[in-house]
C-alpha cells in the first residue's frame, strides 16, 4: 500500500513544482498539499474504505482547483494550464470513477460527477458518465430527460438528445414527464434551426446545396413527437401540458390548433378540458389595448370573465360533475380575489361567485371546502340570515364531518343564533368519536361563555365518560383550568383530587396543579411533594425531566435539599433506557448550576 500511495505523491511534483515556479504557490503551501494528499490517499488505499474517504478527497481537489483558479485572476496569469490543472482534473475523475464503481447505486454520487465534469471537465466527458450512470440507472426517467438536456445545451446536439429521448421511452414508454420535454426538445431544435436561417438571410450568404427543410422549420418532428404521446397517454391534463409547451414558441400556431382540435374532440368528458377551454378567454385579444381609463378596463376585464362564464356553462350542460363544478368555484374565488379599485366590478364577481356556490350546492356537488370560502363573504358583508342557512346546510350536506359540524358551529356562535345545545348534541352523534375532541373543544368554549356554571360542570363530566382516550385526558385537563378560574383554588383542588386516579390520565394534568400550587400566594410543599409523587408513579419511568423539577423544588427556598439526594436514588432505579443517561447528564449541568 506505501508503494502506491508513495507513486501517486510522486506522479504530483511536476504539477506542484509548476505551481511554486510561476508563483501560484509557496514552497510551504506545496509541502501542506503533499501532507495533506498523503493521509487522504493512505485513506483510500485501506482494506476497508468509506464512501466519505472519497468524497473528502475529491472535495480537497476540487478546492485546490478553486484556489489556483483565484490566484490565477489576482496575479493575472493564464499559462501552462495543461501542466497544473489538467492533470489535477483527471485525478479526480479517475477518484470519480472508483467510487462511482464501488457504489453504483449511489445516484447522488453519480449527480456529483456530473456537476463536476461540467464545470471543470470536457464536454465529451459529460457524454461519456451519463451514459455509464443510464446503463445503471435506466430505471430512472429524470436521468435521462438530464442527460438529453446536457446534450442540447452543452453539447449543442440534437441528434444526440434525441437519440437519448427515444431510447428512454424503450424503457418508460408511458412516462408523461419523458414525452414532455422530448416535445420541448423538438421545438427548441425547430427554433434554433429558424433562427440559424434567419441569420444567414439576413447575411445573404449562399447555402449552396444545403436547404432547411420547411417541415421541421414547422415542427413536424414535435407533431409525430405529440402524436405518439397521446396515443400512449390519453389525458386531458397531459394534453393541456403539450398545448401550453407549444405556446411558448410562437411558429407553432398549426400545431396549437391541431392540439385544440383534439382535446376539444376527445376529452369532453373532462371538467380539465372545459377549465382551460374557459380560461383560454381570458388572454383573447380584446378592445381593453384601446381603453386607457381604469372603468374602460375594468368592463373589457369583465367581458372576459362573462365569455369564460358562458364556457362554464355550456361544460356544466353536458357535464353537470362536482370536478366541474369544482373548476368554475375556484375560477370565480379567484378571480373575487383579484384587486380592483372598480366597485362595480368586484361587485359583479362577488354577485357571480355567489350565485355559481348556491347552484353547486344545490346540485349537491360543492366540496366541502368551499362552504368557509361561502360563509366568509357572506358574513363580511353582512349578511347574517344567510350565512346561518349555509352554515345549517353545510352539515347537512357533510353530516359526518367534524371540520363541517366545526365551521358551522363557529359560525352560529358568532351570530348567535339557533339551539346551539342541540346543535352540539347532533354534531356529536353524527361524526366519528375517534374524531370529534375539536367539537367537544368547542362546546366546552361555548358553555363557558353561554351556559351557568352547574350546566358546564355537567359536560365536562360527560366528556370524562368518553371512550376515546384524547377526549378524557383533554376533558380533565380543561376541567381543572375550568375549576381554577370559575372557583379559586379550593375548587380546583377538589377536582384533581376526584380526578387524580381516573383513568386515562395526562402529564399536564398534574403540571398543571402544580402550577396553581405555585402561582398561590403562600404554595404548600407538602401539597407539591404529594402532586410530584403521584405523576412519578404514573410517567416516572420514562420522563427524566419530571425528576430533576422534583429535585429542583426541593432545592428551592420551600423544599428540604437533604431530600434530593434520595429522589436522585430514586430516579435512577425507576427511569429505564435512554432517560437514564439524560437525568445523569442534566443532574451533572444542574450540580454545577448550567442549568
């Protein structure tokens, strides 16, 4: 192993003793690189090597690399390239390249590789490790569609990329994303062609037997390209994202049109379909170039939205779904959501939205999350009769949802009305008990406000019945809050003590007495010591924190610090696992006052 870590340190100095002679580096620095490469290289050449091994030496190369490349701009000297750098480059592919082989699957490794190879290395070795990595990975579509991109942008070929593209869909024939940026690829190669044309008419040169060819001027290729796509992927959203690709390229108006023409055709039945056909109004050239006053934009802005409206429309005659009912909500939400400093206008959408929520909802076919969006406009403008109608309907409709029963009663509280009471006991009975601790939450918040006293004593220990175990320990913990603030001390006392041994029980339920112990003007020890003991019996096995306030209290002004010494024994019998070894190393931070 010395002999070759010894021929590689050897198989530096001509580089080194080039980089002292033209003044990059020192004679130290020179001797700090050998050093430093010596204990890197012994590292590689272990029986048993790490991935990290590698990694730091290719990541100390590649620093080395930077620095010459600074120190080259600072004393502006540009020569001799090929004797230092080169040389140092091929190091580290050939580091690359064992480990790339050592640890194949390592798709990360692979990326970095790359990434190195484009800054510093050839074009031709970029080609040479995508191919490697896809005869590894050609599982993996993204590494081809980037491996094709390098060949197009660094490598300008787009026979190559192409090459690359049709080998990909051997292996992922059905992958949307491939397909995608093959079509793009295509019209980036019809481009460039076009632009190459222009120049050369511009510069009246003669091209002698070369012609360009008016077909793939016109992107011909990006049609057999899309033809072959949606043969294999026919969905309207794929269609949708080759018509939007093509209309970044202004030369493609033929081929918008034959796309418009099949999605229109062959995915009626799509709400996707009607969605874009609507919106596609919106950027329809229109007498608003002309209007220069903000009431003049505003009515042509609103005969847009009128013509995207009358699409929705004629979508909802043939395709009465709740997908399309869905697109024409968020289209008048959003479009509700855009400003204007034109009442009439934001008037008209509010009018519009409205009346399209109250169809939907009619229909049955409005998702449940655009009742809020409903009920909040209609109570910021006011209209309370008709927010609590919406607020009734929006559980009839999702009668066993706790977020539908929860926006509804929020929303019936703030207007105060209706038999809340009888609300709470439906909305109880209809959603899933496992799920309904939100809505108990918020009876408990309403009968606090509304309700006496004895009435809200009589839910919370309706709540402590409950079978689900969150509800209970949630009820406890808000019925000792609840005695504490509603009846001092005394009253909160006498509930932890007819709670403390129910079943399920919480670590904040006992916290939280102690904190009202402590909060009280003249706190009783001996009460604090009975409260710590009986959460220790319940938690102290596995919550170290629970012992070293315990011991933090004895070393307070009320405690007895002869007594820490025996709850420190205590806690080292009881806690097990991993608590163990943090109660030893916060009791250390604690004797020593850091913490």
């Amino acid at each position: 192993m010395a002999e070759v870590v010894q021929q590689r340190i050897e198989d530096r100095i001509p580089e080194l003793e080039q980089l002292e002679r033209v003044g990059l580096f020192t004679k130290q620095e020179v001797r700090s690189i050998i050093k430093k490469a010596t204990a890197l290289e012994y590292k590689l050449h272990r029986l048993i090597v790490n991935k990290e091994d590698f990694i730091a030496f290719i990541q100390y190369e590649v620093n080395v690399l930077e620095l010459i490349k600074k120190r080259r701009a600072h004393i502006h000297y540009q020569f001799k390239r090929e004797e230092i750098e080169f040389p140092i480059i091929q190091r580290i592919n050939g580091i690359f390249r064992r480990a790339t082989k050592k640890w194949k699957d390592d798709v990360q490794l692979w990326l970095s590789r790359v990434a190195f190879c484009k800054k510093w290395a050839t074009k031709g070795q970029i080609s040479k490790v995508f191919s490697t990595m896809l005869a590894i990975h050609p599982d993996k579509p993204a590494l081809w569609i980037m491996a094709a991109k390098s060949e197009l942008e660094d490598r300008n070929s787009s026979e190559s990329a192409r090459h690359l593209f049709l080998r990909a869909l051997r292996f992922h024939p059905d992958n949307r994303k491939v397909y995608q940026e093959y079509f793009r690829m295509e019209l980036l190669h019809s481009e460039k062609l076009r632009k190459q044309k222009e120049e050369l008419e511009m510069a009246d040169m003669d091209l002698g037997e070369y012609e360009f060819s008016a077909e793939i001027l016109g992107g011909k290729l990006a049609e057999v390209v899309y033809r072959n796509a949606t043969e294999k992927i026919k969905e309207a959203e794929f269609v949708i994202s080759l018509l939007k690709i093509a209309a970044v390229f202004d030369f493609t108006k033929e081929l918008q049109d034959s796309i418009l023409q099949d999605l229109q055709a062959n995915f009626r039945e799509d709400s996707l379909t009607w969605d874009f056909m609507a919106k596609r109004e919106l950027e329809a050239p229109g007498a608003g170039q002309e209007l220069h006053t903000a009431k003049g934009r505003a009515s042509d802005v609103s005969r847009r939205e009128e013509r995207c409206c009358q699409i929705y429309e004629e979508g909802l005659r043939s395709l009465n779904t709740e997908p399309m009912w869905t697109c024409y909500v968020a289209f008048c939400l959003e479009r509700l959501k855009r400003k204007t400093n034109v009442s009439e206008l934001k008037e008209k959408r509010q009018e519009r939205l409205l009346g399209v929520l109250q169809r939907a909802h009619d229909s049955s076919l409005l998702k449940e999350n655009y009742y809020k969006n409903w009920l909040e406009i209609l109570l910021s403008s006011g209209d309370s009769e008709a927010a609590a109608t919406v607020a009734a309907a929006a559980t009839q409709r999702y009668s066993q949802s706790v977020s539908a029963w929860r926006l509804s009663l929020q929303t019936l509280m703030l207007l105060g009305s209706g038999d809340m009471a009888g609300l709470f006991r439906s909305a109880l009975t209809h959603v899933d008990p496992k799920e309904s601790l939100p809505l108990w939450q918020l009876q408990i918040q309403w009968s606090v406000a509304n309700q006496s006293a004895e009435e809200t004593e009589a839910m919370f220990k309706r709540g402590l019945l409950s079978s689900v175990a969150a509800i209970a320990m949630e009820m406890k913990e808000l019925y000792l809050d609840w005695s504490f603030s509603a009846g001092g001390y005394k009253k909160a006392r006498k509930t932890f003590t007819s709670l403390q041994e129910n079943r399920p029980l919480s670590k904040k339920f006992f916290t939280r007495m102690i904190e009202i112990e402590k909060e009280q003007e003249t706190p009783k020890m001996n009460n604090l010591r009975d409260y710590y003991e009986r959460v220790l019996q319940e938690f102290g096995t596995a919550d170290d924190d629970l012992w070293l306030q315990y011991i933090q209290e004895e070393m307070g002004p009320l405690g007895r610090p002869e007594n820490c010494g025996k709850i420190h024994w205590r806690a080292m019998k009881f806690l097990e696992g991993e608590s163990v070894e943090r109660f030893v190393s916060k009791y250390a931070l604690l004797q020593t006052g850091h913490l």
